[in-house]
C-alpha cells in the first residue's frame, strides 16, 4: 500500500479503536444542583465516546427528560405528579427557613414532611425496582458501570440487583455520616468538625468545642442509624429477601467522587477510593447577552455584584425581599440578582431582576467584585474558580457548613438570612468589596484549585473509565467493610488484652497471698517452737 492511501486506513483504525473502547454508562441523577454537577460529567463522557443513558422518574420537577439530547434517557413512571415532588422539596425549603416555627409545632412539621418523604421514597424505589420490564431492559442493555448520586433513593440497591460496578458522587454529608458508616472514611473528632455544625467549628477545637464535636458526631451517628432503619433497611430487606441494609449496599461502591478539594476541605485523612473532583462543572466565562453586557459595562469602575440563593429558591417573603433590595440599592456597585418573586417595593434602579443568570460567566467577568450566595456547592466552587470574594447567606442543608468553611479561609462574610437588617447585608457587602484581604485570599484559593495535575472533570471521568477498564475497584476498598464495629475498634482485642491483664494481676495477687500465708505459718510455728 503507498503512502497515500496509507494515511487513510491509520486515521481509520485509530477511530475505530476509539469506538471499541467506548464504555455503556447507565447514569442516575438526583434533582436541581446535583443534576447541574452530573450534567458535567455526562457531557464529558458523551465527548469521549462513551454510550451514555439517564434513568430518572416521570414525576421529575428539575429534569427535563423531554429535551433531545446527544444522550439517552430512560423514564420510569412512579405513583407521584410532579406538583407534588415539587412542593415536597419547596415544604422541605420553606420549613428550613423558616425560624419563627419552634418547640412542638416544628417537631410536627417535620414529622407530616417525613411521612410525605417517605411516599416519596416508596414510590420511586417501586418504581425502580418492582418494574420487571424496566429491570430487564437495563440488563439486556450490558452497561459497564453505573454512575449515580446516593440522594436519588434506591439508586445503590438498583447497582446491587444489576450486579454492576458503581461509581457515587456526592457532597460530602452531614457529620460524614454516610461516608463514615457505610464508606468507613476515616473522621476523627479531633479535628475533622461535624457538618453543619452551628456553622462555627473548625479543625481547631479547643477542650470543650471537642467535647461538642463529639457530641455532634454521636447525635448524627443516631439520627442517621435512625432514618436509615425507618426509611431505607426494611425496604432493602424485603427487595432482597434477606436482612439488607443501606451501608450493605452503598458500602460497595466502588469510587466516591467527591464534589470538593483542598481549596475548600481542612486536611484530613482520606481512602484510595475517594477522589476530589470539586469544581468539575466550572469552565472560562464566555461572552454575556448584549442587554446583560450593557448594564455591566454601566457599571463604570465600581463594578457589579451577582446575587442568587440558587435554583431551589424561586422567591421570598415581601419583607426579606424588601430588606435585601434595600441593602442592595444603598451600594454604587450595579447589581444582578436572579430572582422570580413579586418586584420588592424597595428596589432600586442600580440592580435588576433575572429569572435566570449566565451565573458562571457573570462571575468570570472582570467588572464582578463580590458574589452574593447562599453557599450551594456549585456556586461556591464558581466563586472560587474565577476568584470572586463571597457575602454567604445561607439557608439550609450543607451550606452553613460550607460557607464557615470559606469564611474561615478568608474568602467570605456571612449574614444570617432571618435575622439580617439592611445595614447587615450592606455593610457585609462593604466590607466584601473595599476590603483587599477577601479577594487575596479567595485568589490564594483560586491558585490552588487551578495547581493540579489532572482537571477535576478530567479525574473523574478517568475514574469511571477506570472502573470500566477493571471491572470495578475493589483492590482500592479497605478491608473495614468486611469487620464488626467492635472488630473495627479494636474492642475485641481490647477485651482480650485487658482479660490477660486481669488474669496476670489476678494470679500475682493470689500468688503474693498464698506466699505471704505462707511465711506467716512459717514465721509462727518457728515461734511456737521456741517457746
């Protein structure tokens, strides 16, 4: 063959070879900004030519299953509308936020929203895994590996009844509790600080904040124990005909991607089979809408600020909204603030409401000098990305948790959402901008989450290919899946060492008695012969 047509039949080949090594992905996501962040990845996967199919719910409220794609989705119905997963979570927000709510009338609240989470969990675990023909679909399918987020319910045990390889991505939960307990991540109370800990505990405790952390860590370990027995155990039992519980099923994933990095986690110890991958979804901000450019460019050199409590929170109070666009208009800065509420009395013509925001590249625009948030991962990893010093007002969920983290590092001033006034937001707001320290500190930040050898969407991506390659990690899972809890604390040995110390102590002692008895005896009848 000559070198002309040679050419041809390499580039020929080479695709070839790149279409063989495509992997079959079946992809479970959860809801809102956990789909955005798994979005990420499965577009990636789709770029490298891997098969990639979606499996969601037909009650959805966040994904649009009826959208073409270059990916597939499978829909299976569940005994739910969509109103009503939407209004479960918008209930779930609404109670989180609300703190004038107290003492017996909460406890109900919360027990009406568990029973309504509970339907809910029913009704997309049967769904998934009483639905015959969906379950032989998915086998006839042959995927490679599974990747999915641990919030979508029965997602793990749908891995387990495939027999599948599974990879989990998540943020990291409260007090670890499910990375402890069924990842067996190691968390010492030392210094790794209970999540969503009051939003005021570090990885420098001193006596007393360490006796709270362990106190945190032991009401999370059984309210999670709790909740798992209740909503998840029983259930796994029956599926599988024999005792089942969650960490049995999660336990066996094979990675945990995890959605943060050492730009924002305090060091601690961590398992081969957790990787960071925080900030995967960020990319270069790319030129905004004319309109939306002009206002920036209005802006002059005192620049913009961006605000949104992200995609869950659609709207607010009349009076929190007045509040905070009050606040807003008392700063010379132009203001971009996503929200789909009744236009506030108060605001003032420096700032403009969006139904939606380019909210990475608003953030990646030279003109931002401050980001308003209420602390959602992916948001904040945006902050830092583009190195955008942060005002937190955060609401629920992870994000007192991760706005300390920030605030401990410098990068970010945090306003309490229920009890903030005006002077409060503007003052932080201030304080944000005209203060140098905060965006020093957020670069520090931005620098080392650019300084690593593999781009996080990279890594896991990797990681899954790697999980395909191998068919499965499991050379990278500790050997602490496999032992008892008092196995795992060692309290058997414990238990044994401590028996033989007894024992040895218990023979001295017998023996020093027997002896000392001894010489009594002895020491008396030399007496009685002498006399």
């Amino acid at each position: 063959m000559t070198p002309r047509y040679l050419l041809p039949w390499v580039a020929l080949l080479l695709c070839g070879s790149e279409t063989a090594l495509g992997g079959n992905v079946l992809v479970i996501p959860a809801e809102y900004s956990h789909w955005i962040n798994m979005r990420a990845i499965v577009e990636e996967l789709v770029a490298r030519n891997h098969s990639v199919t979606v499996l969601t719910h037909s009650a959805s409220p966040s994904i649009k299953f009826s959208q073409t794609e270059n990916f597939r989705y499978i829909v299976f119905k569940i005994n739910m509308e969509e109103q009503d997963v939407r209004a479960m979570w918008q209930n779930l927000i609404n109670t989180w936020m609300n703190d004038t709510v107290t003492g017996i009338r909460t406890l109900s609240i919360f027990w009406n929203m568990m029973s309504v989470f509970e339907n809910y969990l029913e009704a997309v675990c049967d769904g998934m895994l009483l639905n015959k023909e969906l379950i032989a679909s998915l086998r006839e399918s042959n995927f490679d590996t599974i990747l999915y987020d641990p919030v979508m319910p029965c997602s793990d045990l749908l891995a387990e009844t495939l027999g599948l390889p599974h990879v989990v991505s998540l943020r990291l939960t409260l007090a670890y509790s499910m990375e402890r307990l069924c990842g067996q991540l190691p968390a010492p109370p030392s210094y790794v600080p209970a999540a969503a800990s009051q939003g005021h505990l570090t990885d420098q405790m001193g006596f007393l904040e360490r006796v709270e952390n362990v106190l945190l860590y032991i009401a999370h370990t059984g309210l999670f124990q709790l909740q798992m027995m209740l909503l998840f155990n029983m259930y796994y039992t029956k599926i599988t005909g024999k005792p089942t519980t969650l960490c049995d099923t999660l336990g066996k994933a094979d990675i945990w991607l995890i959605r943060t990095y050492w730009d924002f986690e305090y060091p601690r110890p961590l398992l081969p089979n957790f990787k960071f991958v925080g900030g995967l979804h960020c990319k270069p901000a790319k030129p905004l809408p004319k309109e939306m450019e002009a206002f920036v460019q209005s802006s002059g050199d005192d620049g913009i600020v961006v605000f949104s409590l992200g995609s869950m929170v659609k709207n607010l109070t009349k009076d929190r909204a007045n509040t905070i666009a009050s606040a807003l208009g008392q700063i010379p800065q132009k203001v971009l603030w996503r929200y789909s509420g009744e236009k506030p009395d108060t605001l003032a013509p420096n700032t403009r409401l969006y139904d939606w925001i380019p909210q990475n590249d608003l953030l990646g625009h030279p003109k931002t000098k401050a980001f308003i948030t209420h602390g959602g991962t992916n948001g904040l990893y945006e902050a830092i990305y583009h190195g955008v010093p942060m005002v937190g007002v955060p609401l629920f969920a992870d994000q007192p948790d991760n706005l300390l983290h920030m605030k401990t590092k410098g990068a970010a001033v945090i306003v309490d959402f229920n009890k903030m006034e005006t002077k409060d937001l503007k003052e932080a707001l201030t304080e944000v901008i005209t203060n140098p320290s905060y965006k020093e500190s957020i670069m520090r930040l931005s620098r080392i989450h650019h300084d690593q050898p593999m781009k996080p969407l990279d890594q896991a991506v990797f990681w899954i290919e790697f999980v395909m390659r191998n068919k499965g990690a499991k050379h990278l899972r500790v050997e602490a899946h496999n032992l008892t809890w008092y196995q795992y604390h060692c309290l058997d040995v414990a238990a044994f060492l401590l028996s033989v110390v007894a024992l040895v102590v218990f023979i001295f002692v017998k023996t020093c008695k027997w002896l000392f008895c001894k010489c009594c005896r002895r020491s008396s009848s030399s007496k009685s012969k002498r006399e």
